[in-house]
C-alpha cells in the first residue's frame, strides 16, 4: 500500500538579518564591506515588504543597485551568493548582448523569460525531492507487476474455481496466499540487488514531436515557446515497447512517478510568484550601453535604444512567458560595470532613477589577495588541495609563498590590466602547472611550495612585460 503525498506548505522566506547576512557573505568573499551592506538591506527590505499590510505592499519598490568596480573585485560574485542565500531565481546578463544584432540586439524581455525558467526548474526540483521516496514506491510496484503479472496468476485461479466450484473459496486463497509469498520474494531479490541485469520489456514513450522543425527570424526561444508546448497537448503521445533491464527500467518508472505525483499547475504557480517576489536580475556591464558622447551620432544611439527598451522592463511591466503572464515590478535588479570611460550619470535619466544605490567596490590589494587564497570556503588554495587529494598527493604552500603569489598578483595587475582576484587563478594555474602535469607519479607524494620557489617560477615571466601580459 503506497502512502498518500501531502500537501506541501509554501517554503519559508529566509529570515536572514543584514549582519546574517554580510556575516554569510563574508565566508566567500573578502573586503568589500559597503556593497556587502547595501545588497544585505536590499534582501531583507524584500522581507520586511512582505510583512507590511496589502494596501501598502505594492506600493514599495525595490531599491536597485549599481555596483561600480573593475573586474574581479566582487560585483557577480555578491549577487550570486545573495541569490544563493535568499533560494532565489537568479540569471545574470550582459547588457552589452542587446547590441550585437541589428539596433538593439536581443529582446530585452527574453531575460525575464529566461528567468521563470529556471524559477519553473528550481521550485520542479524541489518538488521533485518531495516526492522522490513516492515516486520509488510507485516505480517498485510497476516493477514487481512486470515480473510477476497479476493478471496471469488470477486467471489460473478463475480456471481452477470453474473446474471445482465446491473448494472454490480455499483455492482462491491458497493462490492468493502463493502470489502473495512469490511477490515478497521478488521484492527482496529486488532490495537485494540480484534482478538488476534481467531483461524486462516496457511500455515508454515516443517523443514523435522532435522532428518538427520550424525556422523563424525571430526564433521561438524569443517567444518563450518551443513546438512540444504549442502542439504537445494537441498531438497524442505513441508508446512502444522497448526491452531494457531492471535497472534501466527503473530509473524510468521513477521518473514516470515523479511526473504524476507532481502537481504541475502549483510548481508554475510557485515559480512565478518567486520571480514576481524574489527574482534577481544582475545586469552586467551595463557601462558599455552608457553614452559619454550626447552627440547623437555613431554607436551611441543604438546605446540609448537598449537604455529605453531595458528601462520598462526595470520599472515594471507584464512580460509574457510560456507559464503565463510575470510581472517585474518587485523583481530585485543590480547593474554593474567598471566606469571607465563613461560614468553612471551617463545613463538616460529615467533608468539612473532606476538605480538609487549605487556603491563604488574597492580594488584588491596584496592583504586582500592573501585572505582570498587562504579565507574563503571555496579559496584557491583549499580547491588545489582537493584536487591533488584525489591522487593521494598532499599539498602545503608555506606562509613565505602565500605572501609571493599574493605580492605577484598585485605586481602583475599594475604592470598589466587589472583583472582584480581572477589574476589569483591564472597564477596558481602556471605556478602548479608541472607538478598538475607531473601527477600522477608513484614517486610523488607530497609538494612543498615555498616562497622561493614561487619566485623561481614566476620571476622570469613577471619580468619580461611581454611575456607576463601573454602567460599571466
């Protein structure tokens, strides 16, 4: 007997306060303690909005953000981890991807597209975990009906009734009795493992729809449709056998479980009001669609052509998607951009009113590059020395190398471009390049890395302007 699914209860918002916040950004990211501060306030406002009364709720927009910095000092990763710790649909963009075509290039509302679809991903997912000790209940039951057919088993006992009608009742159930004992043997054999290579056959679908190609110059990405959508429900589904093994079947039958235990209606409910009330847009690069040039002519107009079709999408309006109408009024957007030649105040006035926070991130220096080998959760140096481990090689960098690749790092940005912490990995990557190359050997089983060898490694290079800016 399979045990009815309940119903699920909305998933909690998290309640995280801004110095939780900042305090769980800190484990991944280093420095950088204004920004961390405004996006923290920008998360929990979203919580607090949810707690004022109705008439005032929609009254209360979002305060959007830009981060201004040069690249590798933080801005995506803020965002990402913020996304992360609200469980919020996140996607991020470049601003500059709606210039590379004709006038403005991609349709600015495929964004929020892209967006519910992963929300509709996320909240099936989820739903899907909720369902999955079901769903192999379910997909075990099919599995032994495969096996032992019931059917077969009822009609012999039929035939039996019809021979001696006097003893009808006992054999019916002495048949029932052995079917039942076969079915709990099977249904060990399966627990234990010994059916997963047997032959089954099963019924499965056939996806006939996949041939059908329509060409478009638009595309139907664009439209948030695809052809399974438009005809799926239109066209019925053909099955055919196919034979397969127990193993194979059931990962099948689960997933047809899965299907049916699912209430798909409430999973694209769910999605979209998580975009509508928690999604976040991270709009990068958006300094290249900025204009320092108000003359009107070149490049520019197509600049500001992207401003003012990104702007109502900013401001709130009703985009339609394949799951139904979304609405981006409350939906959280944070801009970024390193500035250089032009500044934020070049932005069209309407979308500057858009973005009242703005935040200046610093850039990194050589303490920063130390913490950031050594601090965070995902630090480089903790993720080299997973990856060796898997070899059974160790690791150790001495405090003298950690402090060289940190001063090398900072040498190297100001000599060359300034690509902030992502010089880190482009470093470790040259300074270990040998030994990744070397293992793995029988005779390596342990790599010391002292600051003498980091100076011996990379000393050459950093010298050589040339060759720094090719290889670092």
């Amino acid at each position: 007997m399979i045990p009815q699914m309940d119903e699920y209860d909305e998933q909690e918002t998290i309640k995280l306060t801004p110095r939780e916040i900042v305090a769980e950004l800190d484990k991944y990211i280093i420095g950088q303690d204004k920004a961390k501060k405004m996006v923290a306030i920008a998360l929990r406002n979203r919580w607090r909005r949810r707690q004022v009364p109705d008439s005032l709720r929609e009254e209360i927009m979002p305060n959007n953000i830009i981060l201004i910095g040069n690249t590798g000092v933080g801005k995506t990763e803020i965002a990402r981890r913020l996304a992360r710790l609200a469980e919020a649909p996140f996607i991020k963009i470049e601003a500059s991807k709606f210039t590379e075509v004709g006038y403005v290039g991609r349709d600015v509302e495929s964004v929020i597209r892209d967006l519910t679809d992963l929300a509709v991903s996320l909240v099936k997912a989820e739903h899907t975990d909720m369902v999955q000790e079901l769903a192999e209940l379910s997909a075990e039951e099919r599995l032994l009906d495969i096996l032992f057919p019931v059917q077969t088993e009822s009609a012999a006992v039929h035939n039996e009734v019809q021979d001696k009608p006097d003893s009808a009742g006992a054999q019916k159930h002495e048949a029932e009795e052995r079917s039942r004992r076969t079915r709990e043997k099977l249904r060990q054999q399966l627990a234990d493992g010994k059916l997963e290579d047997r032959i089954v056959e099963l019924d499965v679908s056939s996806e006939s729809v996949h041939m059908m190609q329509i060409f478009s110059p638009i595309g139907l990405e664009e439209m948030g449709m695809n052809i399974q959508d438009l005809f799926g429900n239109m066209i019925p589904q053909k099955r055919k056998k196919q034979k397969m093994t127990v193993s194979e079947a059931r990962q099948v039958l689960i997933s047809e479980e899965t299907h049916k235990l699912i209430d798909m209606d409430k999973v694209l409910q769910e999605a979209i009001y998580r975009v509508e009330e928690s999604g976040i847009v991270f709009l990068d690069e958006i300094d290249k669609i900025a204009s320092s040039d108000n003359s009107g002519a070149g490049p520019d107009v197509s600049r500001e052509g992207v401003q003012r079709d990104i702007l109502p999408v900013v401001e709130g309006t009703t985009v339609v998607t394949k799951y139904g109408m979304v609405r981006t009024d409350h939906i959280l957007f944070i801009a970024s951009g390193a500035f250089h030649v032009s500044k934020p105040s070049d932005l069209i006035p309407e979308l500057q009113g858009r973005f009242p926070i703005r935040v200046e991130l610093e850039n990194l220096s050589t303490e920063d590059f130390i913490r950031i080998l050594t601090e965070p959760e995902n630090a480089l140096i903790k993720q080299y020395t997973a990856l060796l481990n898997t070899e059974n090689v160790k690791i150790t960098f001495t405090k003298s190398a950690i402090q060289e690749i940190a001063r090398t790092a900072t040498e190297v940005n100001e000599k060359a471009e300034n690509i902030g912490a992502r010089r880190l990995h482009t470093i470790m990557s040259t300074l270990l390049e040998d030994w990744l190359f070397q293992v793995p050997d029988a005779k390596i089983r342990s790599i010391k890395i002292t600051g003498k060898e980091v100076k011996e490694r990379l000393n050459e290079i950093v010298e050589d302007e040339d060759l720094s800016k090719y290889i670092l």
